[in-house]
C-alpha cells in the first residue's frame, strides 16, 4: 500500500498543500553508490532541530515567535559521541517529547554504531548535522540552498562521507519553485510549514 | 526518509523510502531500537538497489497506534505562532473549496 502522504496533517493543510504544491523543475540530483556499504562512511543529518546543548545554541524560535512568518536557516553540529542527555530539540511544529527520550528516532547514531559493528556499514563520520525545518511561511530556503546547505555538505565530504541519511520529520515542503494561489495572485505556495 | 512521497516527488529527491509514521517519528518510536533498525535496514536496501533518480519505495511498516491518537501526539502542545497568521487564509480556501464543489455538481 503506497504510503498516505496526508494520513497525519489536519484537514486544512492537506487540502491547502494540494491545491499549491508544484513540481520542481529541476534534475533530480544522482550520484552513484560507489563502492559496498560495508565500506561506506555514512553521514547523517536531520532537519528536527537536533542541538548539542551548552555548547551551540538552540535554533531561534524566539526570533520565530516575533516573526512567525520567518525560520531559522541555520544548522547545528553534533558530534556522534555524544552523549544523548546532551541533545535538546527546538522545533515549534512538531511535538518534541519523543525524540528528547530517544534522538535515534530522528537521529539515529546508535542505530548506526550498531550496523558498524555488524559490518552492514563501513563506518559512521564523526559529525551530524541538523537544521531546523520550518524555513518561513511563505518557504524561503534560499539561506539552505546558497549559505547553510553547501557548507554543511563541504564538511561531510571533508569528513569522506559518502552516503547520508536524511531524516524528514515534520510538515516541512521544500521549495521547488514559487507557484500561484488564488485570484488575490499572491505568492502562496507552502515550502516549508 | 520522510512520512510525506508527495514533497520528496515534487522536490526530487533522489532517493525516498516513505514510512506512514506521524511527525516527529521519522524512524520509530522511542526506545524502539527493532523497529527504528528495521526501517533503517530498508533505508539501506533503497540505497543499493535504486537505479533511477527519484526512486520512492513505499514501507509496509505501520504504526503501532491508532491513528487519532497519532495525530493528537505528534502535534507541539502549543500551536505554533504561524498557525494564528495563516489560519484565515486556510479557512478563506476551504470555502472556494466548498463553493467550487457545491458549483460542480449537477
């Protein structure tokens, strides 16, 4: 059974996001898997608002609360020797209870300590990284797409990562490219919630 | 991995494995080490086996709750500020819904 993209979305924001979304335009990327995955080093990021706490500050959901129309673009290093008491999580959108008890839920270090250890995996890389989803209403992923994104992919290829899993936990859409609602013909598509 | 085909279709994502998890749970429950490494072993299995961009393998796993009880735990306890911004704009799309619908029938 294919997946229900909408199973867990209140009822206004499914019908809002089928009647805005769009395509992107764009090639989609593809970069071959080179060698076995007994041999790769994985990277892992996530887009739930994963922090190290006492040592890089929370995503700035404050700034978010004056201005709810805007996101935080920026991300967050987490070593995976860390220690999970040490991660908090900012995230206004999703209900972060759940991954505070188990970070492996949206990042999953152990599982993949684990899988190393069993020789699925060559080895895990010494860093993660996190970003914050909800990048502004309209979605303005323009920091991600130029500033932020590029950097965090130069420091896993600095670390030779080869594969990387992304974990998407909330309503976040990316941005394609911008479409039209409505006959008020303002710029309304949802790229991020 | 994501909970949500239809943004990794329409950004283009190389490769997708979609899981009916709610929010917040993109690998499982936690404290669910079988089930969140179950999701990941297919995660894997996407990996070497996709051989064309934009590949989305649908998971069989299901949630273990029910769902009205899925939906009621992933949201945040507070709405989130955007909600108050962009409800009026939700509810002025329901109506041109209903009022297209209500023009369509015969």
């Amino acid at each position: 059974m294919p997946v229900d993209s909408f199973k867990y979305l209140p009822r206004a924001i499914a019908t809002y996001y089928r009647m805005t979304a769009a395509k992107s335009e764009l090639p989609i990327p593809w970069t071959p898997v080179p060698r076995p995955l007994s041999q790769c080093t994985f990277g892992l990021v996530t887009s739930g608002g994963l922090y190290h706490m006492g040592v890089e500050r929370p995503f700035d959901v404050e700034q978010e609360k004056q201005e709810p129309e805007r996101g935080d673009p920026s991300y967050r290093t987490l070593p995976t020797d860390v220690q999970p008491s040490e991660l908090g999580a900012s995230h206004l959108h999703i209900n972060t209870r759940d991954v505070v008890e188990d970070t492996n839920i949206l990042l999953p270090i152990h599982r993949f300590q684990e899988l190393a250890a069993e020789g699925r995996v060559g080895r895990l890389a010494k860093h993660a990284y996190s970003f914050m989803g909800y990048q502004g209403f309209p979605p303005n992923t323009t920091a991600w797409q130029e500033i932020y994104g590029p950097e965090a992919a130069r420091k896993l290829a600095a670390e030779a990562v080869t594969c990387v899993l992304l974990t998407r936990p909330d309503l976040t859409a990316p941005q394609t490219r911008p479409c039209w609602h409505g006959r008020s013909k303002q710029l309304a598509c949802p790229r991020s919630w | 991995m994501t909970n949500m085909p239809f943004w990794a279709e329409r950004a283009g994502a190389p490769r997708t494995l979609a899981v009916e998890f709610p929010f917040g749970h993109a690998l499982g429950q936690p404290r669910n080490a079988a089930q969140q490494m179950r999701v990941i072993r297919q995660a894997l299995e996407v990996l070497e086996t996709a051989d064309t961009p934009g590949t989305i393998v649908h998971s069989e796993e299901a949630w273990p709750l029910p769902p009205e009880q899925a939906l009621e735990e992933w949201q945040p306890a507070v709405p989130s500020p955007l909600m108050k911004v962009i409800a009026p704009r939700f509810m002025q799309i329901m109506r041109e819904q209903r009022r297209k619908s209500k023009a369509t029938k015969p």
